[in-house]
C-alpha cells in the first residue's frame, strides 16, 4: 500500500512534468496541453499500455487527465466487443461518465453559492 | 500647431486643473496607494457584477475631478474615454450617469493619453471651456475577457502582466497665467507598429517598438534633445518592454540616463507583489499619470515630463487567429505652468 | 525567515486540524469536509491577522498546505477503533489462513492451494476462501510486477485450473477481493456469519470479480 | 509564432532577437520540480480517496477511479469557490493544471464566472469554454483509437 502511494507520487508527478515541459519549452496553451496529453491517454490505450500502467500507479495514472483518454477508449472497445462496430459510438462515455458529470454538477453547484473572489 | 510630421504644440498651454484617481485592492497594497484619492477595499465594489465595478470606478473618478476642479459636471463640455471592454461599455454607461457629451475612444492602454492630447488639442483651439478625460480599467472584467476566467488555475509566465484595477481622469481647462498648475506643451501622436510578435502574455516586447517609435519621433518632430525632460515615463511596457526600449532607444541615437527612463507599469507595484513584469491596463498610465506623477511635479521633483502611454491593439479573436500584435503609443509632454522654456 | 513561518504556519494548521479532528470524532460527527471547512477557513484568517499576512505571494502555500494535511487526516480519520487485521490488510503482509464455508470439506485441500498459489515468485500473501462450488484466490502482487498483473492472473488461473480440475476457480489480484476475503475471514473465526451467510458473501464477491473482467 | 517567421521583414527578425535577449526566461527546471511535487501530491491524495472508497464502500481498485475523480473534483469546487485554486495555479503550473482537479477548475471558474450573464446563456453557455477541447478531442480521438481497433480485430490483425 504504501509503494502504491510512492508510485501514484511518482508518476503522477511524472505525467505532470510532461505537461509542464509542454507549457515551458513547447509554449502550448493549457487548452492544447490539455487536449494533446488527453489524445496521448487515448493512443497509449490503443497500444494497451494506459491499464497495466493505472495497475501500477493507481490514481497516480487515473487522476491526471491522460487516463480521461484511456477510458473513453475502454468504454468503446467494451461497448465494441458486445455489439459490435456500432459499439465504439454507443460505449464511448459508459466508463468516464464521472468525471464530466461531477465537473457539470459541482461547477453548476459552484456557480450557484460561489462569487469569482479575483 | 502642427509641428513636423505628426506632433501639436499646444501654445495656450491647457492647465490640468484637477484629477481624480480611483483604485483597487491591489493597487491599496501597492507603492503609489497614497497618490490615490478613492481605494476600494473589495474588486466588487459592493456592485454585482466586474462590469458595474469597472463603471463605479470611471464614475467616482470623474466625481472626484469634478469636486476637486469645484465645478459642476453641466460646466463640462466633452468627456474623452474609454477602457478595454468590448465596445468600450463601462466607459459609455459612465457617460450615460454623467450627462456629459462624450468621446468613446479606443487605444488599449495608450487611451488615457489620446484623451489627454485630444482634450488638450480642443481646449487649445478654445473648443471648450472644460473637458474630461480619463481611461480606466479592472483587473477582472479585463482578464475575463482577454485571457481566462479569474479563477482558472493557469500559470502566468513571467512575461505576463497584471492589469491594474483603477481609473484615472484629469480636468483640462485653458490656461490661466497666475495659477500653479501643470500644463500640456506638447502631444505626439503615434503610428501603428506591427514588429510580428504575438504573444499574448508577453505585451510589454510587443508595444517597446512602438513607444520607442513615438519618442523618436516626438524628439524629431519638436527638434529637442533628450536631456529637455527631466522624465520619460512609458504606459504599461512592464520589465521586459522597459530593458528592450531602453536597449532600442540607445539604438536610435537617444542617449537617456537610467533614471530618467522610467514605466508607470513598474512604479506602481511592489517588488514582491505577484505581478510578473509589471502593472498594465488602460487604467495604468491613467493612475499613475494622475495621480503620483502629477503630484511629484506639483512638488517639483521634475519640471518637465514626457508620458508616453503604450496600447496593444490586439483582441482575443485577433490572437486567436494567429495573428501578430499591433502596438500603439502616443506621447504628451507636461510640465508646470510658469516654467520657462 | 519567511520559509520558517511558512512552516510554522502549516505546522500549527496541522496541529488545529487534528485536535479539530480528534473532537469530530470523539461527538460522533462525521468526518465529512463540510464539517471542517468553515472552521479551516477561520483558522486560516485567524494566523493570517497574527503573521500580518496580506493576501499574497505565500498564502497559496498556506492554503495548499493546509490542504494537503486536512486531505490526509481525512484519509486517516476512522482509525480511532481497535485496530483490526482487515485494517491494516492493505498496509502489511497479512497471510490469513485459509477459510472453508462448509466444514464438510476438508482443510487440507485449501491449504495446499494456498501453498501452490504462494510458490508464484510474483505473488505474496495469499487469501484462499474454499466455498460449496466456487474457490475464491485472492492475492497481493509484487508492486514492480504490477506492469503484468493481468498476465499473472490468468497464468494462476491456468495453472490452478489444470492441477484441480473439479474445482472452480476465481482468482483476483484486486485488493478490494483480498481486503474481503480477509474480512470474511475476520467474521468466520468470531462466529459472526453462519455457513449460509458465508456461503452467500462469498457469491458476492465472486460476482464482484467477474464485472471486473 | 514559429509558422509566421517566414514572411517577416528583417526589420522584425531584427528586432524579435533584440527583444528576446530581455525577455524574462521561464524557469523551466523549477517550474518541473514544483509541477512534479504539486502533481504527485494530487495523485497522492487521489490514492488516498480511493483507498478510503475501497476501504468503506463496495468497490474494486477497478472501478474505484469514478468515485475518486469525482471526489477529486469537489474538492476543487471548493478550492476554486474559496479562490484558492488560482494561487495553487501559479505556483504549480501543470501540477495542478493536469490532474483532474485542473480539469474541474476549467469547468467551474468558468461557470462561477459567468454567472453575471445568467444561468442559461452565461453559466450554461460558457461552462466548457476550457475544457470543451478536452472532451472533444478526448472523444474523437478516442473515436479513432477504437474504430481502428476494432476493425483490425475485426480483419484478424490483432
């Protein structure tokens, strides 16, 4: 358990800095930042290298936002594998539904008690 | 007076009789906050949204001029504005509340001395018996519009600059000999500089060419040395655009003292404020112009200044194109009246 | 000199946190972050005014700080009971003994799996639940052996497949399985679940296992 | 930036290698330690979440990833609410920026934001002027990722 938290420390903050060197050295935007890691998530999963990674790493894989990517990819080969081509449209958000639905529930909950404080 | 290619000589001498110069929170923890007349405590200002704010500002501002100037505001002939919201709105609904017949103008930061050249030019030409003018900016209704949400958690480089919370308005009204006041003796009016930089975080390297191009054109056009004013004081170039006018100023044959070559974006912060490389906005030359440079004339820590207010004309749809960032400057020199020349 | 009461600061939070904590607790309140975050707040405004801290350069420190700590002591808040086995099960090698739900079956056959499964080179502390149709093996990977984990699963499950044919096997490297199976194991030895009630947590989780897949 | 140089005058070149000299470095070994330190920490305590989840609910190491991101995004409703997040922002970059927790501050400054235009048109409107790329490029990509995928499967390659 305690490796765990080492490695979830570990490369997490390792996916972190590739996200960093990408806004330093590469001067992307957060918003092409975000979007090309979420891509890199999605590719590595193709190649099925993003799950023995979340196996290794845990939320050290599953909370930066590479692993949005994978799971999207996930829901559709699962949805895939049961119904066929027509799945990889129909399973898409079966898997990563939590993480856009807290961001609209918490955010539209946000706007409701929160002023921007500046 | 025209004179050269594109400056006025002002040879009524138009007095700026009194100003008024409101901030925020930020610029209250700043190294200018006693040079401001009115500091809000809160970015809201008991209003409801960044945009009112903004409007509060302008507004009490321009009360605050009104009352120093012991006038009431149907004396005042003309209003010349503006601010960096789209359509200039906080600008014009002050000038709705106020009743005075108004100019909206846009020069990104460089605004607050357009209005000042502009006023100075009408009053001069006995156009007008008082006008205001002013510019005025928020810090979050600006940032909300040109960058990201206020409380988005993105990094600022350290080119990046902060645009100040505040508005500055001055009354300008004709010369009258016996009275101590500051005048205008001189306005240059810039071009549009396009040096292909397109950084949006890095503004201060974008407008340096233009500042520099108006002040070479400033010495040229009225045939004078560097050494005439005892200050040179740019709009928002911050530090990155301040070391790179410098360098380019030396580079045109202007040879200034360090001390003479100052930015209204570095005077009104602290060091250790979390500012990146500067102060920036419209209302940045405005406040700091207004209010501390003013007073240290008034003072007679310098005799004759040149204010040279920087603007990037670029908005958020432009950058996202991909496209460059034009830059603006347009300088106004000031002194005491009574000073010989 | 500012470091030091930086640290100061986030050290007295700290200690604030778990005395605020420690109370939570002791009335029965849940730990919940809604509980504590007005308190925090307070704490927080109540050091800023003592440090003549302006909202600034090092307050997101403090702030983050702060947050980090409350987030930990979250983590760690329901430890106030006597520590159990199951507790610490993810923490430490546990080896629990191997459990039969059916005290017909013979022992010794779950204690030979259990030996079998151990001999894996990548695999440490192993639960073995024996129930009426289906075994249950739960086990800890060797953290740099994780990259594999699905590999290794399967090659259990194979290897135990062929050697037991009769049996019916679950093999899982999750740690939720093995934090229950230890659980249930917890349960049988202090006669709080009957065979019956055995039997059926053990379905549970074997259905558990299977959605994994 | 590096796609217009071409069509610049030497005036411009000139005076962009000028400019550079002066422009202030982005300290790209510091802000990678901070990013490092801030974004295992978040990881971290996303470990601990979903430890915490295993230990008292009924899910797996599987699918404890959705009620930990969840969780992870409240928890950065309240910092961006409280006005924290955007300091957390400029000290730690992507640290905080790349996680979860940066993907709901995109969400949720931008809601709280414009919540001044209204719920519909201001909050309804402009809660995913941030994150929108994410999620659209996230699916499409991922629309791609599977597609070939599964047509490979399909066609006996893999």
């Amino acid at each position: 358990m305690l490796a765990m938290f080492f490695w979830a420390f570990v490369i997490g903050g390792l996916i972190c800095v590739v996200g960093q060197l990408l806004f330093d050295v590469a001067k992307l935007t957060p918003g092409h930042t975000m979007s090309l890691l979420v891509v890199i998530g999605a590719v590595l999963d193709g190649f099925g290298l993003y799950e023995p990674l979340v196996d290794f790493a845990g939320a050290g894989a599953t909370i930066p936002i590479t692993s949005f990517g994978n799971s999207l990819v996930h829901g559709a080969l699962q949805d895939a594998k049961a119904h066929g081509i027509i799945g990889v449209l129909t399973g898409m958000f079966q898997v990563t539904s939590s993480g856009i639905s807290a961001a609209i529930i918490f955010g539209f909950i946000g706007a409701l008690i929160f002023k921007p404080k500046g | 007076m025209l004179k050269g290619q594109q400056s006025w000589v002002f040879e009524n001498r138009p007095m700026i009789t009194a100003t008024g110069v409101t901030g925020g929170p930020f610029e209250a923890n700043g190294n200018l906050a006693d040079d401001f007349d009115l500091l809000y405590e809160d970015l809201w200002m008991g209003k409801e949204s960044y945009e009112k704010a903004h409007r509060l500002l302008l507004e009490e501002a321009i009360k605050v001029a009104l009352e120093k100037g012991k006038i009431q505001k149907e004396q005042v002939q003309f209003l010349f504005a503006g601010d960096l919201i789209n359509q200039i709105t906080p600008t014009s609904f002050a000038a709705r509340t106020m009743q005075i017949p108004y100019f909206g103008l846009f020069g990104a930061c460089s605004t607050s001395m357009e209005g000042l050249a502009l006023s100075s030019f009408v009053v001069n030409y006995k156009g007008a018996d008082y006008v205001l003018t002013g510019a005025s900016s928020h810090n979050s209704a600006v940032e909300k519009q040109f960058r990201y949400p206020t409380e988005y958690g993105g990094q600022k480089p350290p080119t990046a600059q902060w645009t100040i919370t505040g508005a500055g308005v001055a009354l300008v009204e004709p010369n009258k000999p016996d009275k101590q006041y500051p005048i205008t003796t001189s306005a240059t009016i810039g071009k549009v500089i396009d040096m292909g930089l397109s950084d949006p975080f890095n503004m201060g390297g974008a407008m340096a060419p233009a500042a520099v191009d108006t002040i070479v054109a400033h010495f040229r056009d009225l045939k004078l040395d560097p050494s005439y004013y005892d200050l040179i004081v740019t709009g928002d170039l911050g530090r990155v655009g301040h070391e790179t006018a410098f360098e380019l100023l030396g580079k045109n044959g202007l040879k200034l003292e360090r001390g003479q070559f100052k930015d209204c974006g570095l005077l009104i912060y602290k060091e250790d404020q979390p500012v990146q490389a500067g102060g920036s906005g419209a209302g940045c030359s405005a406040t700091v112009l207004y209010g501390h440079l003013l007073n240290e004339l008034k003072k007679g820590t310098y005799k004759r200044i040149l204010v040279v207010a920087t603007g990037a004309l670029l908005s958020p749809l432009s950058f996202q194109q991909k496209e460059s960032i034009p830059c603006i400057a347009h300088a106004v020199a000031i002194e005491m009246n009574g000073e010989k020349r | 000199m500012l470091k030091f009461s930086v640290v100061f600061a986030a050290l007295l939070i700290g200690a604030e946190g778990v005395r605020l904590l420690r109370f939570l607790v002791n009335q029965r309140k849940i730990c919940s972050p809604v509980i504590i975050l007005p308190y925090y707040e307070k704490t927080i405004k109540v050091i800023d005014k003592s440090m003549g801290i302006r909202k600034g350069k090092h307050m997101k420190i403090i702030y983050f700080l702060t947050f980090c700590i409350s987030a930990l002591l979250l983590a760690a808040c329901n430890q106030n009971q006597p520590v159990k086995d199951s507790q610490l099960a993810l923490m430490k090698t546990t080896n629990p003994s191997p459990i039969v739900t059916n005290h017909a079956t013979r022992k010794s056959d779950v204690d030979e799996i259990k030996k079998e499964v151990s001999e894996v080179p990548e695999i440490y502390d192993v639960a073995v639940v024996k129930g009426d149709k289906d075994t249950l093996v739960a086990y800890k990977v060797k953290h740099l052996h994780r990259f594999k984990m699905k590999k290794i699963e399967s090659n259990v499950n194979k290897q135990l497949e062929e050697q037991y044919p009769k049996e019916n096997f679950t093999v899982s490297s999750d740690y939720k399985v093995f934090l229950e199976a230890v659980r249930l194991n917890e349960h049988m030895k202090s006669h709080r679940y009957s065979h019956s009630k055995a039997e059926s947590r053990l379905k549970e989780l074997v259905k558990m296992t299977e959605d994994l897949k | 930036m590096a796609s217009n140089q071409k069509n610049m005058t030497p005036q411009q070149k000139n005076y962009q290698t000028l400019q550079q000299k002066h422009e202030l470095k982005r300290p790209v070994l510091k802000n990678c330690v901070k990013a490092f330190l801030v974004g295992g920490l978040i990881c971290m305590i996303g470990q601990a979440v979903s430890y915490f989840y295993i230990y008292n609910f009924n899910f797996t190491e599987q699918s404890v990833g959705n009620p930990t991101v969840a969780t992870m995004v409240f928890f950065s409703m309240l910092l961006t609410g409280f006005g924290v997040y955007d300091h957390i922002g400029q000290f730690a970059g992507a640290g905080s920026a790349v996680p979860v927790t940066g993907f709901g501050n995109s969400v949720i400054s931008a809601a709280i934001e414009h919540r001044t235009e209204g719920f519909v048109l201001g909050v309804g409107g402009n809660m995913f002027k941030l994150a929108g790329a994410v999620i659209l490029f996230g699916v499409f990509s991922a629309f791609v990722v599977a597609l070939i995928k599964t047509l490979l499967v399909m066609w006996g390659v893999l």
